[in-house]
C-alpha cells in the first residue's frame, strides 16, 4: 500500500515533470528565434568558397581543417572544428546555417554569405572571393525567394526579426592595404580607414533599407599578432606584433565603434546592434594564455617557419609539410591567420550573454530573444522624459 502510493507520488512528479518540459518546449517555439544572416571572411565561411574558383589559401575544404570531428569532413571552416557563428546558431536554438552557394541550401532561419578572404571593398582580393557587395545582392535574392515562397507579410517578419552579423575587413587591411603598395600610395591609412568604414556603414544601410533592424558585428582582432604578421614584420621575426597591421585594426574598430551610434539616431525605426571589443579581448589571451586555458598564444598550432606563421596547413603545391600540434585546443591560433574552435567559442560566449561593460549596447542574447534591457529603456524616448 505504501509501496504502491509512493509509486503513485513518483510517477506523479513525473508526469508534472514531463508536463512542465512540454509546456517549456512548446513555450520555447513561442519564444520563436530570429533568423541569423551573415556577411564576412574566413572568420565566418562556412564553406561558400568550396564553390567559387579561387586559389587554395581562400579554401579550407581539406584535413587538417575540420580534425576535431564535430563535422564528419572538412567543411571550408578555417579552423580546427567549429566557428563562432556555429556557436551562435546554438545558443539561438537555431540549426546550422548553411552557406549561401551550398545546392539546396534551406533558407528559412538564414543564410550564411561569407567568403574567406573577401573585403568591405571590392579592391580587395579582387576575382577570387565574394565581396561585401556581391554578399549584399546575394541577400537580396534571398529576400525576393522569401517573398515569393512566403508572402510579403511573413517575409517582411522573417526580415525585420533577423539578426544580421557582419564579420569583415581584415582583409581590406592585410592583402588590400598593407600587402599592395600602390594602394598605400593612392590612400594615407586615415583616408584607407575611412572609406572602408564609409563601404561598411552604407552596407548596414542598404541592409536597414530592405527592413533589416537587428546587427551584431565582429570588431577586428590585433591583425599584426597573427602568426602570419609576425613574421613578416619588417623589424624582424623577434619584435613581436607587426605594429602597423595592428594600428589599422585599433582604427577601424574606433572608427566603428563612432560611427554605430550615429546610425542609431539617423535611422530611428529600431536599429539595435551588439558591438565589442574583440581587440583587447584576443590580446589579453596573445599575451596571457595560461590565464584563459591556453598553453600558446602566439604561435599556430598548423603551419611552417617561425610562429607557424607561413600559411602551409594542410599543403600545398609549392609545400606539402606542414607541422601540426597535437591539442589545437592549446592554441589562441590554429594556422597562421585563423584562431581554434575554442577561441571561437569563447568569443561566441562573450558576445552572447557578456555583461554591459563588454558587449553593447545589446548582447547577441537579446537581439535574438527581443529581451528589453537597459539600452531599450535608455533609448525610448518616453522613459528618457521620466529621467
Ligand atoms: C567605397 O569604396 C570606394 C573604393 O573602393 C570609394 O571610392 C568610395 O568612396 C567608398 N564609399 C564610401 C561611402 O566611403
């Protein structure tokens, strides 16, 4: 009797218990994730370049990119396994979102556009990736179809509620600025700055224009510590970061960081971003690993030639070695350009649910959620007369 009651009771908790997890399951769909579209370089490819003609450094569709398994082959991830917008996918509760040019791709949570290599200006790279506004007319097909598939009303939804990720511009500081001497001629690095972040800011414009409101961007990491930079700088192997390359990147992201508030106010209707500082967030770990989890900052885990930093993971035609380390997951660096899985993730982390003083004025959480947060208060301007 007692047995039996208290078997009763248990099977109860139960039942209550599967009960309140299909309400939150179904709470959850209720809670319904924003679309996720993004625009980049290899900081985000997941594979777009697999299916343009271009020379095998834009590529990383072969071993050793892709070991760690999570993917069953190599995908055109440069990295060790995943990237962040994987991870951010994941905490979104969204699948995997698939490359723009992959046949057949599904559309219906977003589209990932970005292309290792590709710039914020056309002149970067030219012929050999997807540029930023190849990306944007690409976007924009990808809205027609929705519409047609759609109706305009829902896809209208799909858009306004999307979030859009913009990850890109290293390369107009790398191969379309430092590595092209006529380009430095032409533009004093303010001027080069400038008319990058003037491409960037009428991207985000176009974007706004066709309904898009929620954005998150990538700042630039300390370009002059890649493994890559390191070596080619002109004080030598052994001077550390290649300052220039750096300096860039710290203008850009100042740059960005003047110009996000801007738009704030030239376009009212809801424009909302998530911005940070990936600069010294990367730096802290370049010259701290041990602090984060990690045993190397500063040289690649694949790779030739001091620092790891002469770009031959996975070989080449030139080079078939390559050197490889045992635990990618050691390494801030995974080849000369491109950081680990885990750094990935980190960043993902940070820029997800990071607090106020890191990630603002929105964090990725709350873009994707529509969660109110001190911002949303602070911005309307109702509450403002009340303070
Ligand atoms: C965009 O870049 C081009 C060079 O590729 C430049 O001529 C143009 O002025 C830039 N646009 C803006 C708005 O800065």
């Amino acid at each position: 009797m007692r047995l039996n009651s208290r078997f009763g009771t248990s099977s109860l908790i139960y039942a209550s218990l599967v009960l309140v997890l299909c309400f939150k399951a179904s709470g959850g769909s209720a809670e319904r994730s924003s679309a996720f579209f993004i625009f980049g370089d290899s900081t985000v490819d997941p594979g777009n370049n697999n299916y343009i003609k271009t020379t095998p450094e834009n590529q990383a569709n072969y071993k050793p990119y892709g070991q760690n398994g999570f993917f069953k082959e190599p995908t055109g991830r440069f990295s060790d396994g995943r990237i962040i917008v994987d991870y951010i996918a994941e905490y979104a509760k969204l699948p995997i979102i698939p490359p723009y040019l992959q046949p057949s791709a599904d559309y219906s949570h977003g589209v990932n556009f970005a292309s290792g290599g590709a710039g914020i200006l056309s002149t970067t790279n030219p012929g050999v990736v997807i540029d930023f506004k190849t990306q944007l007319e690409y976007f924009h097909k990808v809205q027609r179809s929705l519409t047609e598939k759609l109706g305009t009303a829902e896809a209208e939804e799909i858009i306004s509620n999307a979030v859009y990720f913009i990850s890109m511009g290293s390369n107009d500081y790398m191969g379309g600025y430092l590595g092209n001497p006529e380009m430095q001629q032409l533009h004093p690095p303010e001027d080069y700055v400038r008319m990058v972040i003037g491409n960037l800011t009428q991207g985000i414009q176009e974007l706004y224009d066709r309904g898009a409101r929620k954005f998150g961007f990538l700042s630039l990491c300390p370009l002059g510590c890649l493994p890559a930079l390191r070596v080619l700088n002109p004080k030598g192997h052994d001077a550390g970061c290649f300052e220039q390359a750096s300096a860039l990147a710290f203008a850009h992201n100042n740059a960005l960081q003047a110009v996000l508030p801007n738009l704030e106010l030239l376009l009212p209707k809801g424009f909302k971003y998530c911005n940070s500082n990936f600069y010294d967030w990367l730096l802290d770990r370049i010259n701290d690993p041990t602090k984060y989890g990690f045993k190397e900052g500063e040289s690649a885990c694949c790779g030739t030639g001091p620092y790891r930093g002469i770009f031959t993971c996975g070989g080449t035609k030139k080079d078939p070695n390559y050197e490889l380390c045992d635990n990618p997951s050691d390494h801030v660096w995974f080849d000369s350009f491109h950081p680990t899985e885990r750094i990935h993730e980190q960043f993902a982390k940070a820029l997800w649910d990071g607090p106020s003083s890191s990630v603002g004025p929105h964090n990725l959480e709350s873009l994707f959620f529509d969660k109110q947060t001190i911002a949303d208060v602070v911005d309307n301007p109702e509450t403002q007369q009340i303070f």
